[in-house]
C-alpha cells in the first residue's frame, strides 16, 4: 500500500460546549497544521498515488472554507463541537468530494482512502481516516 | 475511526543485557518522547475520542511511575531488558489498565484501541499497537 | 553565554485592524508554541542558568493567563493589534516582571536576557528578545 | 503489533517524464529523509524488533546505492519515474532482501513487515507499506 | 529586537567542485527547507515586523528562480560551489534586494536585517546573516 | 556572518546534587539531540565554513566519548552537575580543541566561533556559545 501526504494549515475561532472541555469552553482559538494522506494499492502510469502539486491546492481550498473564521458561526457547524477530532473528519469527507468530482484528475479516481491529522500544538493531535 | 494523540516525555537511566546491544549494556540513559494515541470508531456525545486533558493527566501519571529511575532497579522489570519497544508496551499496558479503570471518565471505556510511540532520538522510535 | 529554553503553548481567538492583515481582519484564532529562552553570561551554583521545572512552571503562569481567550477582549490589549510579534514581547515583559520578583529564585537575578519566540504555524514565527 | 523505525537521508538528482509534473520535468533534486519502520508481532528473545544499531546499518547501506547520483542515468530505473512513493517502495523492497538475507540477523527474520516513507519537504512525504 | 521567519523550500541538483566534497563532487540534489528572518528593533504602525503574507510571497518568488533547476547550468552560478551556506547567501541577498525596492511594502524598510537559513537535511543546516 | 550546524545525539546516565533539582536528584538519563553551529565571518575557497561530512566526523566523536555512560562515574565529571548546559560547554569547548588540533582542516582554522544546542526533550534545551 502506498501513501502520499500533503500539510498545510488553519487558523480559526471556536468554543465548546459541555462541562468536560473547561476553560476551553470560552470563544479561543487554534492553528491546524493539517496533513492529508491519499492512500492506494498501486501506483498510477505516471507512477504516482495523487499529483502532490494537486493534492496541495485541493487541500488549501478546503482550508480557506474555514480558515480566518469564527466556526462558531459558520453554519455548517450549528449546534456542533469543532473538536480537533471532529474538524479532521470534516476535511476528509471534504476532500473525498473533491477527488469524487475529479479535482485531483481522473487518476485519482483509483485512491483507496484518506487519513487527515490535524496538529493542535506540538502536544496533541487528532485524526480521521477513511476509506474513498 | 478516530485517533487522539497527546505527547509527553520521561527521562530514565538503564542498561542492557545481550552482545547485540554492544555499548548500550554499560548503565546509560534515554529522554523518551511518548505519543499515546486513542483510536475509536465513532465519537462521544461531546464529539470527542477522549478529553486531550484527562488523557495528558493520565499519560504523566504512567510516566511519573518509569521517570527519574535507574529501570535496572526496579522490581517491575527485574530480568527484562528495558528496550524502547518493550516500554511502549509498558506504558500502553498501564494506559490501557486505566481507560478500564475509568479514569478517563465513562465515555472513554468506548475506545477501540491504543498506540504508545517512544522516540528515543531524532533517528530513532518505537511502538506499540493493542486493542482496548 | 549559556541559554536554557524551554517550550509550551496557549490557544487564543483575535482579529487585526489593517488592510494589510486580508482575510486575518476578521475574528479568527491560533496555537502558538511559545519558547522562552533564558540567557546567562555564567552558571550559578548549581551549574544551571535557571531552574528549567521553575521555568516551566513561570511560563505556563504567563500563558495561563493569555489562553483560552478572546484577546479583542482583553483589557490589557485594547485598541492594539495582537500579532504575533507583539505578543512575543507580551510574554517576554511578563516573565522578565517575575524573574525581576524572585518568582524563578534569587539565583536567576543573574540571568542577562530572554528570547521569546512564538511559532503560529508550522511556516511562520516571531520572537523579541530583550535584556533582563 | 509492536514497530521499530530508523531515519536517515538520501541527497539525489531527477526529473520526470509526464505533464502532470509541470516545473519537475526539468532535472532537479530531492533530499529524502527516509524512515524505515519494522513491524513485529512479538520480540525476540532480546525484547527487540530488530537490533536498532544494524537496522540503522542496513538503511545507511541501501540509501548509499542511491545517494549523491543522478538516478536519471542509473540503470535501474530506465524509463521509470523515480517518484517518492516509487522509491519508497524501492528502498523498501532492498530492505526486505537484506532480511530475506540475514543481514539484521537470524532473529530479524521474524520481521513481519516494512513500512518506508520518504519526507521530500517539510510539507510532502509518501510510505510504502509491505508484509516480509 | 523583533523577528519575524516564514519558511518554504526549494528542489535543485547540483554538484560541487573540490576533493573535499567526495561523492557530493558527482551530480545530486537536494530539498532546502528555507527559513528567512526578518529583524527589526521596533514594530512598525500596524504592530508588525513584515506582513507574513507577503513575506512568504516575496521569499516563494525568489525560491522560484532557483526550484526545479540544476544549478550547474545556471549563469548566476558559473565557477561557483553552490554550498548550502552559498546559497543561503543568494536567498538572502535577493530578498533584501527585494526589500530595498519596495516589495515588501514601504513600511518593511525600517527592517534591520535579514537571517536565511537552508535546510539540506534533519542533520544539517546553514544559515547567513546580514544587516538590510 | 555565516553559520553551519550538524546535529548528532548521545544517550546517557547521571544524577543531580542540590535541592533544586528534585526527582532529577535520583539517578537518571537523557538523550541529548546534539547541533554543532560553526560560525564564520566569510567562507573558504571551496564556498564552505567548514566541510559537514568532517564536522559530523568530528562531533561523534566528541560525543562518542560521553554516551552509553553513567556521567557520575566519569572522572572529568567528579564534583559537578552535569546539567544540559553545563555539558554543552563540554562538547563546544572539546569541539573547539579539535578545530584548534586541525582535525576539521587546515581552513577550519577560520572559523571564528561555535554554539552548541543539547536537546533533552521536545519542551526544554540548553546551549553554550564561545568563540574560537
């Protein structure tokens, strides 16, 4: 199985909801450093899982739909806790819409699953994978 | 499924027995960089794998037990050679004794599975991977 | 000249009030992974420049005080833009303050000068660096 | 499932052939830091994955054959696109025949797989995963 | 004193003249993870050092110019050794030239300095500084 | 000002004498992530400050003297604290002597001064700078 991983990041606005998330239940923030890795069983006739140059635009454009927000607000995220775990789903199944549509090329069409970790601090991290 | 990682540190002092450890069988010592990832199917109902707090508060205690110790002399790991995959399993036993335990609250009894990473350098790492 | 670092982190929300700012005008958040550099011409008694469990422990005091919060709302920031270069300078007054109160022990009234950088991501970081 | 990883690096000269690689038709270069994962399901008889200090050996050795060339004018890849995941795969599969071999040693042929990945940048990286 | 660093990387091939160089004397490459500090003693009207935004755009284009090439057919560096510690020179150079003329905006004329650091490796860095 | 640095690590035992150490008081370890920077005002007739294979050659085996060892029992170490910072002086200055020696080559001689960073964990470093 090959894999090929693409980092980028995120800086936005959000608080929690429920007794368990403490003082991170007043509005804060966070940076994501955000890795999304394509996997697949065989190379393409290029050679390659995804273009890395393409996977990188396909991944910043998700991230500017969230970017430089208050999540808060966004409606996507009504009623929601953006957790870490919770936001590294969102820029999965993101992602998987975008290869579906043919962003990253028809050859990318034969990717076999997504993983997206995203970094809140040098400390903790969270992640999604998903099949395609 | 979702992963959590948090990342802390411990630093011990210990020695090795067999020719293949060549000088690492004089008394030395190692700064172990330790990731403990919680990996889950589906999030609680704070949309959450774990809370990252309790799961930094448990990792430290786990590794205030092994930290500022001459390994060689503790009773726990009398005849063993202390190697950095063998202390993944270690800290990810002890971990796991805890999630059983409640200490991560009700919720996390729903975690599927854990790895524990130590990094015993810039070049160097090890792990461990089990079920919960 | 010696130099002692250590690292932590705080999550804060802020927007900036400048064209030049685009997009980060409008209420948005980071991670800064924040280091703070203690410098000394020569060690005290102990062989260290400060304590780095003390230091450790002043630093988190400092960022306790910025993290999880909305810095547009802070009294101590208002009518200032919070960047990341200023904040640096924030968190250096603040722990120079307290090693000027003894907090870190009479020993580190030695200590010559702080640098304190603060990472937003992992491509872009500030630092100010002043005499003690 | 227990895993032992090594890093090391590798400083090469290509170019590919195919529009999708745009600028990186043109000959350029790579420096790959090459992790090298050995997954076990038990340890041996030393509590080891393998012995870290040979694994180390071993990468070093098959990292050697390709560093500091021109891969567009070795043989071994004549009219192949020496991608980063194509070489992760590389460097994988000579590393299962040096344990195929022995060269980590009796026990090493326990080794249950091999996981390679090569870091191209800060911000792009791909793994080839294999059993032994 | 202020800094502000934004970082990017940059793929070359190259090779180098001298028997020191050993096998580096042959035609490689290498990935340089490039970190430009920009130093100023006081914060300009907005709070800032530089616009990190047009930072990274500035450094990306003098990046460009260097990326996916091999230096020995560059004329800029005919009879040259385009060390790590060389090129951090170039980087450098460049971007001040840039400063100068008012790419970085008026304001970024107040800057004092300039540090660029090259990354060829995990295990090695080279880095030139120098007054704007 | 130009600058070179290699990174190296060693492992080692050892244990702190003064109340203000706490549990570190007990005998112990660390992996010490060694970066050697070399600094130099202008770069020799090869284009370098000094050649990374031989520096690399040069700081193992500085390190090489201290790791896989229990400091307490080392007699260059008899009475004293063998804290981050204090070892740092140790391999900068030891480094020095072999540059004086000429073990780094006759143009080494040039370089005008070195900085010594020991890495003890992901949160906490020390280092020394001298000249030469």
């Amino acid at each position: 199985m090959y894999g090929v991983t693409v980092r980028d990041h995120m800086m936005i606005a959000h608080s929690f909801r429920g007794e368990v998330f403490g003082p991170a239940q007043r509005l804060h923030g966070a940076t994501y450093v955000v890795d999304a890795t394509f996997r697949r069983a065989a190379l393409d006739a290029d050679s390659i899982v995804v273009d890395i140059g393409r996977a990188t635009e396909e991944l910043r454009a998700v991230l500017a739909e969230l970017s430089y927000r208050n999540l808060d607000e966004e409606e996507a995220f009504a009623g929601a806790n953006t957790t870490t775990e919770a936001l590294a789903r969102v820029v999965a199944d993101r992602l998987a819409e975008r290869v579906h549509a043919g962003a990253l090329g028809e050859s990318a069409r034969g990717v076999d699953g997504l993983v997206v970790t995203l970094h809140e601090s040098h400390v903790a991290w969270a992640s999604y994978e998903r099949p395609l």
